[in-house]
C-alpha cells in the first residue's frame, strides 16, 4: 500500500453539526507512516468467489456459498479495501450476502451518502431485489461495520431510528470521531456527532443491541480522536474499562477493555499508520464478537 494512500485513509473528517451534511476532511496531525516494533501482519488478497452487482451506491457480493431464501443474513461495510472487508465477513459467515462501500476520503462522503432520511431502507430494498426480482428475501440479521472515515454512514443511519428494526449489530473499526469545542484544537467533545452512537450503545449495554467498537492510540489533534470518543462514551454510560496487556489479530497489542452485556469496548497500542491498518484487517476478529 503507498504511503499516500495510507494518508488519504486517515484523514477522517468529523463533522461539527450532526443536523448538516458533513463537511470536506478537515486537516490533522501527521502521524508516523512506518512501526517496527509490532508485526502488523497483513492478509493475503483472496477474491471471494460469487456474483458482484454495481447498485446505486455500493457494491453487492452474492458469494457462491450464499444460500438465497426467504431470509437471509446480509453484512455492509463502509470504508476501506472491499476484498478485506468481503473476504473477513466471508469467514465468519460464508451464507452472507455482503455489501461493500469505499467511496472516498473523510467521513463528509460517507455521511452525504445516507443523509436522506429514507436512504437505508431503500438501499435494503434495492439489494434484496437485485437478489431475487420475484420474490426480494428479506435481510436477517443485518450488521453494520465500518473502519475509519466509514463511520459517517453509520452515524447518518443511526440518526433515523426507523432504521433501528433492520439491525441489531454495529461493529466500529477505529472509527468514530467528532470535533472540538471550540473547533481545530483540543477541548472539549463536540457531543451532537456522538449522540447516535451513545444511543445505541445504551441499547447494547441493557442487552438489546451489540456495539463491537475498537480503538489505537492515533491523535489527529485537530479534531477527536477514537480514545477520546470512546472514553466519552464509557463516561456518558458511568461504565469503568478495564487495563489489559496481551495479544490481538495480526500482532496487534490490546491495552484495555470493557464488556457489558451487548457492549464490547477495546483499545489498542500504537498511533502510527500500520496501527490503524491493524485494525481494518482484524476485521474478522471484531465481527466474530458481534455475532
């Protein structure tokens, strides 16, 4: 992967106004683009085998081993590169159908993207008739994942809670932000971005819902970082983490956790490049949790 492309995957962009569409990505902090200390072991690109449908926004995967009936469980991941996120929903759930977005950097392209209110449903919809035209299955579970700037999707699905009864699972990959009060400089959090998310992380904390949220130590400075809105929600909930030293996925160095009922926090060493990459191909692990 070329160092410049790493850089455009961690420009995340939060947005200040959770009621506005989400701005370009706002500047940040250089962080360090090479880590030597830890493995940062990387997948090997396999294409999973199937059927790929181009829908309005996204790609569908119909893989091969998907079994097409009256219900049937369907993944979407916002951000990063498709064949990581398809090939580590496919290991966990081979009979999946699988929806895929890498459309940009910053979280303002993925928030536009399902600003409409209805956007979801009609997303839902589109799939399950590009599935079957005669008889659309209907999507059962339903879980959402994303990895860095992916997050604005989410967050724009999460803000309509008539979407809430279609999925009952949210995996964040560190990924989630908002900015500062006042903004460009640390401070306080800005709480309207987050406010989705606490949300359904009460939901998941009384045992309704599953929150999987993972976390590096990457500080852009210029706006919240994923510790930062993680320790917030942890606060918001009057919820203790706990601290951990041992191994994760791909060499990664766990720090801390929380597990209550439905909610899964995890933090992770390192504020490099590599260390947010960890992440992304960890995927397998952290959708494993939310199952």
């Amino acid at each position: 992967m070329k160092l410049s492309h790493l850089a455009l995957l961690l420009l995340f962009g939060p947005t200040a106004n959770s009621q506005q569409p989400a701005p370009k990505p706002a500047s940040q902090n250089p962080s360090p683009m090479t880590e030597s200390l830890r493995a940062h072991t990387r997948l090997t690109k396999t294409d999973v085998p199937g059927k790929r449908i181009d829908l309005s926004a996204g790609t569908l995967l119909i893989p091969n081993t998907a079994r097409i009936q009256r219900t049937m469980p369907l993944y979407i991941h916002f951000h990063g590169a498709p064949w990581v996120a398809e090939q580590s929903i496919h290991a966990v759930n081979p009979r999946a159908a699988i929806i895929t977005f890498n459309i940009g950097a910053g979280s303002g392209v993925y928030s536009r993207a399902f600003h409409a209110p209805a956007r979801f449903e009609q997303l839902l919809q589109e799939a399950a008739k590009a599935i079957d035209p005669t008889n659309p299955p209907e999507f059962k579970p339903i879980v959402l994942s994303s990895f860095s700037a992916g997050y604005g999707a989410i967050r724009e699905i999460l803000k309509n809670h008539d979407n809430w009864k279609y999925f009952d699972r949210i995996v964040l990959v560190d990924s989630l932000h908002t900015g500062y009060i006042p903004d460009g400089a640390p401070g306080p959090l800005h709480p309207a971005p987050l406010q989705p998310f606490l949300d359904f992380a009460r939901e998941a904390v009384a045992g309704r819902k599953v929150f999987v949220f993972t976390h590096s130590e990457i500080f852009p400075g210029t706006f919240a970082s994923t510790t930062e809105t993680a320790d917030y929600l942890i606060t918001a909930l009057a919820l203790q983490q706990h601290p951990v030293l041992k191994w994760g996925p791909g060499g990664m160095q766990q720090l801390s956790d929380i597990h209550v009922k439905g909610l899964h926090i995890l933090g992770f060493a390192g504020n490099t490049a590599p260390d947010h990459i960890d992440q992304f191909h960890g995927l397998e692990h952290w959708l494993r949790m939310a199952k």
